[in-house]
C-alpha cells in the first residue's frame, strides 16, 4: 500500500489506482510530446529563416541600391561627351589605352560593353574617373568599411565589381572584388602593368600566353600584364575574383 499527499494529509491509495493513473499520466505526455516538439522546431525553423533573410535579404536591397546599373547606351554617351569635350578623336584614345579603334567605337555606340579595365583605361585618356563618368561619388579612404563599399555593375547581367580602392590619389595599385557568371569570357588582353588575383570562389580556365591554368578556389596567379590573356568561368556558379593590379585595373 502507498500513499499520496493531499493538503498535507495522507490516504492510502491501492496499487491498482496507481499503476492505472501511471499509465494514464505516460499516455498523456506522450501524446503532447510530439506536438510540442513540433511546434518547437517550427519555431526554430521560423526564427532562423526570419534571421538568414533579414540579414541577406537587408544586405543585398543595400548592395542593389548602391550599384549603379547603366546601360551601355549610357556609358557610351557619357564616353563620346567626354571625349568630345576634349577634342580627342578615336584613334588618339585608341593609341593612350591600347585599344582598337573599332572597340572603342562600338563602345560609344553602346554595341557592347567595356570591362572594367578597359573603362578605367579610357576614363584615364580622357582625364577623368570611372565616377565621374558613371556619375557617383569619388572618394579616397585609406579604410573602407563592408557596408560603404562602392559597386559597380557593367554590361552584362551577372558581371559587377566591389571597389576596395584605392585608398589615396596617386596610388600605383587598384584593389577590386569581381563577380562573374558562368560562361563569362574575359577581353583578350595585353598591356604594360602587373596583376595579381585571388580565386575565392568558382573555377576559372585562365589563358596566359600559349600556357592555360585550371585554377579552382583558393588558387591565385600573378603575372606580366604585357602577356596576352583571358579567362573564362567554367563552373556552374559565378565566380568570385579578387583582384590587386597597377592602376588601370589589368585583365578584366
């Protein structure tokens, strides 16, 4: 015979009754056991999803809103003023940014696109900045901080550029985070300068003279700008490059 406590006084109870009411008790946790697990782990779930997208879905509304997305009609347009103002024909900036005249041409007439190399190349003949021509502010900060990083996104859908510098006037090296989508090419390139790239992400088969380098996250390369090159992405995700070369910006 046991006994349970009731205000403080006790009555017997048999242990028919109590292995009965033990039987009954464990029915009932464990009928309310899954369910609060349940709804537990729904409410995990939910927490986690609402805090992984206010934290992307916040920083990349930002990172849109900063990127300035012109069009190539409009970077072409803001070219030729340029270049008009300056009384500088075609063959001139052609000669100063080794390009060819044909490309820069089609350039202006917003057929296609320039890199960035090649758009920091002609802003630097035409006495100007890829900001100025863009028309977003200019400024030189020896820190930059992630979230007032300026981007740029040029030509095609899928290829933009974080600015990491540089970080005063008269620099010799331009530090840049490059995006890129898959199947991209890079111009054919060759110019005096040097260049140095970090893979952080994706694959790249990247052609340097007759020699062509598989590199994969984590590989880098530094070479001779005055040696042809270009690359291609050939993973199925965007690559993500970055990039240090004397000022222009070099291979892309």
């Amino acid at each position: 015979m046991r006994c349970v406590v009731t205000h403080c006084r006790l009555y017997p109870i048999s242990k028919y009754a109590l292995s009965n009411f033990e039987v009954k008790l464990k029915f009932i946790l464990v009928k309310i056991q899954q369910p609060l697990r349940d709804v537990i782990s729904q409410c995990k779930l939910h927490a986690e999803c609402s805090a992984s997208g206010f934290a992307n879905g916040s920083s990349e509304e930002k990172l849109n809103a900063q990127r300035p997305e012109p069009s190539n009609e409009q970077i072409g347009s803001s070219i030729r003023r340029r270049r008009k103002a300056l009384s500088k024909t075609l063959v001139q900036v052609a000669q100063e940014t080794e390009l060819t005249v044909g490309f820069i041409s089609q350039v202006e007439r917003g057929i296609c696109a320039p890199s960035l190399s090649s758009f920091m190349r002609i802003a630097t003949s035409l006495n100007t900045s890829i900001e100025q021509l863009l028309n977003v502010s200019e400024s030189f900060e020896a820190v930059t901080k992630a979230e007032h990083r300026q981007s740029y996104s040029l030509g095609e859908a899928g290829r933009w550029y974080e600015k990491l510098g540089p970080g005063f006037s008269g620099s010799l090296f331009y530090p840049c985070i490059i995006h890129r989508p898959p199947g991209h090419v890079s111009e054919h390139m060759h110019h005096k300068g040097e260049v140095f790239c970090y893979l952080i992400s994706g694959e790249l088969e990247y052609h340097l003279g007759d020699a062509v380098h598989m590199l994969v996250a984590g590989d880098s390369i530094h070479h001779d700008t005055s040696v042809k090159h270009f690359s291609k992405v050939i993973s199925e995700e965007e690559t993500t490059e970055l990039w240090v070369s004397s000022h222009p910006l070099a291979g892309h």
